[in-house]
C-alpha cells in the first residue's frame, strides 16, 4: 500500500513519533515499512548477525550501538538482511561498504559512515526497549520511512488511509 510519513503525521500526529533528522539512508530501498526488532550491542556484530540470519518475516531490525563509531553494518549483512526477508535495518551507529549497500533492495539508516569494525566480541541484548533520535523502540512498533523521514507507531496506520 503507497503511503508518505508527512501524511500519516497528519492524520495521526497523535499516535507517531518523528525520529531526528541526524539519520541517514544508505539502502537501496529508501522507502519502506515494517515491524520492529530491535536488539542492544557493543560495537561488536556478532548477535546483530545471529538475528538477520533469521526469518525476518519482512521486519525492520532497530540496532542500537550507542553511536559507536565503528561500522556494524556493511554489505555481507545487507545481502544477509536481503536473503532472509528482512526490510530494513535502522542502526544507532554507522555502516561501512555503502557504494554496494546503496544497491542491495533493503532500507539502511544510520549516523554515518566508517570504515573499521569491531573485532572482539560482546554479547548483545536482543528484544530490549531502545531510545535514541528522540523516539522509544518496543518490539512490535511500526516504523515507517520515505524521502520525508522516518516515523514510528504503536499502531497499525496503514490500513486506517485511504
């Protein structure tokens, strides 16, 4: 179904929250939807790996690494994400590879960009309720994204437009 975050902020300026606008895209789906997922680590991917090798079920995974900067996401997890039915992934950091990235047809936002990765390993939370970018992050939210941004909502908005 076709939809533009402005309009659903709109009609439901209730019931949606705006994420900053300090978020970039670096996907080559700039326009998606999906339910959250969203896990906790410590610059080191390996539980955010675990996760995208799983059914997403059409999913968006909320990563939050604290603004680490170290890459958490690059082009082996986007084609990852791709392969298991994964929409997007939303990271509270920054990726790397995004000149292939930008090609894969899956939603990536985050910080920015570094070249480096983490290389000793932290277990991360998975499931856990985030705040970052001025918006909360619960299992089973909405997030919405297009040109305009990126918004998130308990509700199911999209059946509710016309």
């Amino acid at each position: 179904m076709p939809f533009f975050t402005a309009d659903i902020c709109d009609e439901h300026r209730d019931d949606v929250q705006v994420l900053s606008h300090d978020f970039k895209s670096y996907g080559g789906a700039v326009k998606c939807h999906g339910v959250i997922a969203t896990i906790r680590i410590d610059k080191d991917n390996t539980d955010l790996i675990a996760m995208l090798r799983e059914e997403g079920h059409g999913r968006i995974a909320v990563v939050d690494v604290d603004a680490a900067f170290y890459a958490v996401v690059g082009e082996n997890l986007m084609k990852l994400a791709q392969q298991n039915h994964w929409k997007g992934i939303l990271v509270n950091g920054f990726v790397r590879d995004t000149s292939i990235t930008s090609t894969i047809p899956v939603g990536l936002w985050a910080l920015g960009t570094c070249a480096r990765k983490y290389h000793d390993k932290h277990p991360g939370e998975r499931d856990v309720e985030l705040h970052f970018g001025g918006v909360d992050f619960r299992n089973g939210d909405q997030l919405l994204a297009d040109h305009d941004g990126i918004i998130i909502t308990h509700k199911e908005v999209l059946q509710h437009l016309g």
